[in-house]
C-alpha cells in the first residue's frame, strides 16, 4: 500500500502550513496564477528532482522547508527537502530529522524504498544497460499541460533527452518474453568476457617480453627476431656471441636502403589504389542517386505519359553504367591493399631492426643485453592471439544473440495493453460525444506501438483487391480534436500504471500527478475524464494508486468526487505556497513616492 499523508511547508518565519492527502483522488482547484502548476511541479521536487527553487521569485525569501510523509507497506517516511536542493533529510516518521544529506544520497534513500526487490533491479539494469532508478520512471508519474494531447511519444517527460533516451531499453524489458534466456546469454558472455580479460593479461605480457627480447638483441646485432615460440634460436645465436662466434647471415638480407626504397614503392601503390576504390565507390552512390531520381520521375510520370521521351534518355544512360561497372574490381582492389598492408608492417619492422646495425653499444651494454635476454626468455609467454580472435568473435556472436533478443516483443502483452487502453476510452460512452463519434467508426481501436511509443487509433476499411473483390483491412484513423488526444494520452498513462504496479518489479511511485487536463475539453466533454479515471480504478484499486489533480474546474465539471478537495486560493492565502502574498497594485506616482516596484506573481 502506498499513500502520501500530508506536505508541510516552511517559512522563514517559521510560520507553517500543511495540505493534508487522502487516498485516492485528491484535487486541487485554483485560478489563473494562484499556482496549480506550480505545485505539480513541488511534487517532483519533493521526490528529487533537480530543480533549484531558489531561482524562483514566487520562493524566495518564503518558502524554507518542506516536508513529505509517506507511507510504504505499513512503514511511514519522512522527506524533507530545503531551499538548497542540496541540504535535504529522510528519516523515519518516529524519528528525529537527522544529518542533512545532498541531493545524490536523498536519491538513493528514496530509491531503496521504491526498489523493494534489489535483484530485480540489478535485472533491468543488466538488461537496458542503462543506470535505472526511481527517477527514471516517473516519466509514468506525470501529465503535465505542456505535452498535453500529444499522442506519439506519449509521455510528457520524454520531451526532456535525459528521459527520452532510458525509454526504449525500459519498453525493450516491459515487453519481453524472452528474459531468462537473456539472463543465460548475459551470463555467458560474461564469462568469455572473463576469459577475454585473462587473455588479453597474457598477450600483453607475451607482447612486451617479444619487445623487451628483441630490443635487446638487436644491441647484439643479431639477425634472428623473437616471435615466443623460437626460445631455442636466441639461446644459439646468444651462445654463438658468447663464444665469438661469426653470426650466420640469411643470404637474401637487405641493406636499409633497399628496404626504404620498397617501403616507400608500397605506400605509393597502397595510395593509389585507396585513390580509385574512393573515386569508384563516389561514382556508385552518384549511380544509386541518379536510379532514386528516376523512380521518382517514373511515379510522377505514372499517369501522364506525354512526358516519357525526357525519361528514356536518363534510362539508357543508367543501363549504360551499371554495364560499364566492374564490381569485382572493387574487391581485388580490397584484397590487393590488405596484402600490401602487410608487407608494408613487415618492411617497417626490418627498417627498424636494422637501424640497430648502425649504432655503437659497449662490451657492458651487451653482456647487460644477454642476462636480460636469458632472463625474458625463461619466462613462460605464448602467443594467444588466435584464441584472442576466436573468443571475441564469440562475444560479438552472443551480443548480436542478445540484442535479437532484447528487441523481440511479446506481442500478446502489447495486445493486452492496447485493449486496456481502447476499454478505458470507450468507457466514456454516451458521455462524451467525441468518443461517441469515435466508437461508431468500424473496428475502432487504440493500437499501442512500441517503436516510437504510439498510441495510434485504428479503424477497419474496405477496399477492393486486383481482382474487384472487397476486403476489409485495418488503417490509421487520423483525429485531430486535442480532446480526443488528451483523454487517449490519460488512458495511455493508466495503461502502463496497471503494468508496473501490477507486476512490482519496477521502482515506480504508485501515484500520478496530473496538471489542468480539463484544459481542451468542453464542458460536455470535460466528463469523460472523470468516467476514465472511475474505471481505470476498478482495475488499479485506490489503495494502489493515489491520484493529485490540478484544474481551474470544479471537481464536478469533470464528473469526479475525489477523497479531497481544496482550492488553493482563499482568506488567508492567494495560492500554493501560503506565505507569498502579491504586491497589491499602485499607481505610477505612488510607487514613485514609496520607491516601490510591482513584483509580478506566479499564484
């Protein structure tokens, strides 16, 4: 069960006020500037938001504190938060206020309240890859006027990137029926990606005692390379050195110049050929942009043929292109500089190796080359790049299996969803004339679609196949009354309520806050709000989820009797916060002799 009891404010005066909830529906009535928005705003704060207060004039110098009590599952909380959104307190309702905490631990107190099973949270974090908390889903907590009506990407929060970019991986995890297969994947791939980490341990060692083995032999003037797996060959060629022994030379060695000379002779090809696959591959999407045009031309030209003669010429040169087009060329060519690629890193390193001929070491300097030789090769290396190539291929395999099935939907539950959503809306039948008009269209429906997060209303149409049958298919049934939009939007947000609460695994607060919705309706319209909200009850319960609502309407004008009422404007305060009172007005000359200035008021 979940309720908030009461908010108490502060002043500097230390002067308090406290609005005082009830379960279920609580509404709030207040003119024009008297701060319904305002206080829906509050109510984020209270739950951490980052909004700083103190930049607001309708605060300032007033409002000093303010405190929340809630109660979850029998247990009641107190949240306080301050003027400076970093000077906040949580504690027990039996409790003293305690040590003031920052924004960031105020956060992770309430999460772990609303986080009721921590491993189900770790799940979803796994799953979306995304740092989930309850902040994150009160993008389902809040209807607010600014997106009022909008019916794709449905959710007033997502208009903000921060919350915009967690839905889809959120969506992804509400509507999938695949997850203990993911987990089993995630699981394995953590293990590869274990084993990935010990590899790549072992190859940086193997790699800097081939390096340290080679830089030394090199100071010996030696021709034989290090690879790890020819120990034996160095041990010769150090014995050989030890015993002054003439270095046998490989016959087919080059001097340095003829290494740079064909160094730079790849480089050059290695050039040229990137050159034409570049030149190439722009005369291809010239190619592929020339076809866009001329199907473009074709439809325009569908029914009017008097104009083909300007086509044809555009045809046969396309068809004289795609003839003169070698795509195999291309690959060659791929293939060509792959393998001059690599004999240009192996040209390098013989340049490398032999600068070392031309340098002058001491006696000191090689007997210090040779210990450290034989030391670097009595350590046990081995090169473990193909098992490095192997396992990251299977990472990237069990990635893509991952993802395949992150983005698969459970198709039943969106059905489900969408006849949730299309049940509520029509609910308000014979009450509101828009959804009257609505519900006679054949087959309508809300259909709810993931991608983009519709809701789309559908309806059925016939049409007649190639062959003069009728036949009746669905179609997108396109409304542009914002009334409509309003009350699909609200449905829309009760729709997923029902989803998270019911399933209680996600850290979702159990209310919705809902600001001035009676905005675009008319006043025979304005009560299929209420007939909404009765019915999405019947489902939810009222001891699952509490309901704030902010209107300049009476309650009635929406067809609602809420569990508490109360206008925000009275005798003793002009609106939400009760100890900001506005500059009352004075004329010029007034003002001007008093040295006053009219401060303008949001309540």
């Amino acid at each position: 069960m979940f309720r908030i009891n009461k908010l108490t404010l502060y002043s500097f005066n230390d002067e308090e006020y406290t609005y005082e909830f009830s379960m279920g529906i609580n509404y709030f009535k207040g003119k024009n500037s008297s701060g319904k928005t305002e206080f829906y705003k509050f109510m984020d704060f209270m739950f951490g938001s980052s909004e700083d207060i103190r930049k607001k004039p309708w605060y300032e110098n007033t409002l000093k504190m303010a405190s929340m009590e809630m109660q979850v599952d029998n247990i009641t909380y107190v949240l306080t938060r301050s003027c400076d959104p970093e000077q906040n307190y949580l504690s027990y309702a039996d409790e003293e206020m305690g040590e003031v905490i920052d924004r960031r631990e105020y956060r992770e107190k309430i999460n772990a309240i609303f986080a009721k099973n921590m491993e189900l949270l770790k799940n979803i974090r796994k799953f979306t890859e995304e740092e989930l908390t309850f902040r994150t889903f009160t993008m389902f907590n809040f209807l607010g006027e600014k997106c009022q009506g909008v019916i794709h990407d449905f959710l007033d929060k997502c208009s903000e990137i921060r919350y915009s970019v967690k839905l889809a991986p959120i969506l992804n995890f509400i509507f999938n029926n695949n997850l203990e297969k993911i987990y089993a994947l995630q699981k394995e791939l953590e293990q590869l990606q274990e084993e990935l980490r010990n590899l790549e341990v072992t190859s940086s060692r193997y790699e800097f005692i081939c390096t340290q083995v080679n830089r030394n032999i090199q100071k010996l003037g030696s021709n034989v390379w290090y690879t790890g797996r020819n120990a034996d060959d160095i041990r010769n060629n150090i014995k050989e050195i030890k015993n002054m022994e003439e270095p046998k030379k490989k016959g087919n060695e080059r001097n340095i110049a003829d290494l740079e000379i064909m160094y730079n002779n790849i480089s050059e090809q290695i050039k040229t050929y990137e050159n034409a696959i570049s030149d190439a591959k722009q005369f291809e999407n010239d190619n592929a942009n020339r076809k866009i045009l001329l199907e473009s031309l074709e439809e325009l030209l569908a029914e009017n043929k008097e104009f083909a003669y300007l086509v044809e010429p555009l045809k046969m040169l396309l068809s004289e292109l795609d003839n003169s087009i070698s795509f195999s060329q291309y690959t060659i060519s791929d293939k060509t500089i792959t393998e001059l690629k690599k004999q240009r890193i192996a040209l390098k390193t013989a340049i490398k190796r032999n600068d070392s001929r031309f340098q002058c070491y001491t006696m000191e300097e090689k007997a210090k080359a040779i210990t450290l030789i034989e030391d670097y090769l009595s350590a046990d290396v081995r090169d473990c790049s193909q098992e490095l190539n192997e396992i990251k291929k299977k990472i990237r395999e069990k990635k893509e299996e991952i993802r395949i099935l992150q983005n698969s939907d459970d198709i039943v539950k969106i059905r489900e969803l969408s006849s949730f959503i299309t049940e509520l809306y029509k609910s308000a039948k014979d009450i509101s004339s828009v959804v009257d008009d609505d519900i006679l269209q054949e087959g309508f429906k809300i259909q709810y679609l993931k991608r983009g997060n519709i809701l789309q209303p559908m309806i059925q149409v016939t049409e007649k196949d190639e062959n003069g049958f009728e036949q009746k298919k669905e179609a997108n049934y396109y409304i542009g009354s914002m009334a409509r939009h309003t009350l699909i939007q609200l449905c829309g947000y009760f729709g997923f309520l029902k989803i998270l609460l019911a399933e209680e695994k996600y850290p979702i607060i159990p209310f919705l806050v809902i600001d001035h919705i009676s905005k675009p309706f008319d006043a025979s319209n304005a009560k299929a709000i209420g007939q909404v909200i009765e019915k999405a009850y019947t489902y939810i319960g009222k001891e699952n989820l509490q309901i704030f609502m902010f209107d300049d309407e009476e309650y009635s004008a929406v067809a609602l009797q809420p569990e508490h009422f109360e206008n925000l404007v009275s005798e003793t305060k002009s609106g939400f916060n009760p100890f900001y009172y506005a500059v009352p007005e004075k004329s010029v000359n007034s003002d001007m002799e008093e040295g006053i200035s009219e401060v303008g008021s949001e309540f």
